[in-house]
C-alpha cells in the first residue's frame, strides 16, 4: 500500500462526502456501545476489530446510498487499517462519542415522553379505575407503572412509602403492568380484586416486600392473610372489569414508549427504573412541580 493511496483515502475521509459517510457510521458505535452498556457489559469489552467492522460496513452502505461505488476491497483494507489504528491510539474518542450520544439520546426520548404524557394526561392523572395511593385529592401526582415480580418496583417500594408517609398531599396513581411473567399477571388480578374490597395497599405493600415469586397462588395467601373475602376475591380477579385495567394499563404503556418497570411519573417529570437515589429524586421532582406546576397535567 502507497503512502499516495493512504493520503488519497485519508483525503476523501475527511473531505465533505467522507465526513458524511463517516459520522453515521461513528454514531452507530456509538449506538452500539450505549446498548453494550444498558445491558451490562463493559463499553471498553467491545474489540477494536469489530468497531472498525462496523465503520467500514456502513461508510460502504452510506456511498452506495450516495450514488457512489462501493469501496474496493483495498480502499475497505486502508479505511480498516486507519480507523482501527486511531481508535487503538485514541480510545477515549469512543467514550466521548457515547457519552454525547447518550445525552443526546435522553434528550430526545425526555422529549417524546413530554408530548406522550401530555397528550394522555387524563389516563394517567385522572384514571377512573386506577388503584390511588397516599391523598387522591393531592396537589402532586405521582405516577408508577410496576410489576410484582419486579426486583428494582420490590427495591423502589420503600421510597415510594416513605414519600407517601411524609408528604400527605401527593396523589399516587399505581399502573399495574405485568409484562415479567404469567405469575405477574395473576398477582395483578387478586391485586385489583383487593381493591374491590378496599384493602389494595395493603396487599400491594405485602406483595412488594415479599421476597417470593409473584403468581395467583402467592397473592391468595397474602389476602388470605389480610383477611379478605376469599370466595369474593377468586370471582372478582376474573371479572372483566379486572381485565379491562389491566389491557388499558398495557395500551397505555404503548402509546407512552414504557417497556420496563419501574417507571415513574411526577407531574410532567420522568424517572425511569429505580436509581439509587431515588428517593432524593421523587422529593425534588415533587417540590419542583408543586412550585412551578404541572403544564402537561
């Protein structure tokens, strides 16, 4: 390979169109490396090789989406060779890559969960059949979708208590939106059948802080314990109006983009899963908008 071809490559890299085929293809590493880390494994565990695989493959598909030819097989080995021989000098630009990504991503999904929650507000802040926790006439509404089976909603539950317990004018809306298991979905139904009987709290709170697998005959026992109308419980769980909060909690969750659980809603405030700090977030999200309002609820 000639120095002249290197620079002639290097040239049209950093010429306008090679800018344009160029970024695309970084972005979508960085992309890559923001799914490797949502799923646990380590930005910097991504190969080189692979990275420079994928840079090339797209520049390759965005030239041809340009109008132009394809790489050659020698042009592709000198775009390999000098994009993996910067990325090996220079890591750090993967992870600035990604970090701006990744903001740039919240931000644009921050924005779309605003216009989803706005245009849904009254399912969300005035729903005719959701279990309401804390003060139903609250000035603050906090919404959570969960799911009994859900290890960081079992984790989240004692913020979420405490804040209730603290604050006596928050409104909490509880969405139950089983999507982990069948068990999860059984749970839900004795849950909103307890509701029918006033004691949905209560078997919520005994549910989140039961360690145990969530399914229809772990949430018997627990109305069972609470002293519930079984006979009345087993009917009510399959009513249809049972089955109708929960399909609406599910087409709810669809139009919103929520696809895990926990997720929380304060007013016009998102905060989804179960952060560390999440009790210092639902008080400031909640102070926030009992001080400025809510413009979307």
């Amino acid at each position: 390979m000639t120095q002249s071809y290197v620079a002639n490559v290097l040239d049209g890299l950093t010429s306008k169109k090679g800018a344009m085929l160029l970024v695309p293809a970084i972005l979508l590493v960085g992309a890559a490396l923001a799914i490797g880390k949502n799923s646990g494994q380590p930005a910097a565990a991504k190969p080189a090789g692979e990275a420079v695989a994928v840079l090339t493959s797209t520049a390759t598909a965005q030239e041809k989406a340009l109008g132009g030819a394809a790489f050659s097989d020698g042009q592709r080995k000198a775009i390999e060779a000098i994009i993996k021989d910067y990325l090996l000098a220079n890591p750090e630009v993967m992870l600035e890559v990604n970090n701006v990504l990744e903001a740039k991503m919240d931000k644009i999904q921050s924005e779309r969960m605003a216009v989803a929650v706005k245009e849904n507000a009254d399912d969300l802040f005035r729903p005719a059949t959701s279990p309401i926790a804390g003060n139903a006439k609250g000035d603050v509404t906090m919404i959570e979708f969960f799911d009994y089976n859900c290890g960081y909603c079992k984790k989240a539950f004692s913020d979420v208590a405490q804040a209730i317990e603290k604050d006596k004018q928050i409104k909490v809306v509880l969405k139950e939106f089983p999507i982990l298991s069948k068990g999860s979905e059984e749970a839900s139904r004795v849950a909103l059948a307890a509701k029918m009987q006033g004691k949905y709290w209560e078997f919520h709170r005994a549910m989140l802080e039961n360690q145990g697998q969530a399914n229809e005959a772990a949430a018997l026992r627990v109305a069972e314990k609470l002293g519930l109308d079984m006979a009345r419980i087993k009917k009510d769980m399959a009513s249809p109006e049972v089955k109708k909060e929960i399909d609406d909690t599910r087409k709810l969750a669809t139009k919103m983009g929520i696809q895990g659980t926990p997720h929380f809603i304060v007013g016009d405030r998102i905060i989804p899963g179960a952060p560390e700090n999440l009790a210092e977030l639902l008080g400031k999200n909640v102070s926030e908008v009992r001080k400025d309002g809510c413009k979307v609820c």
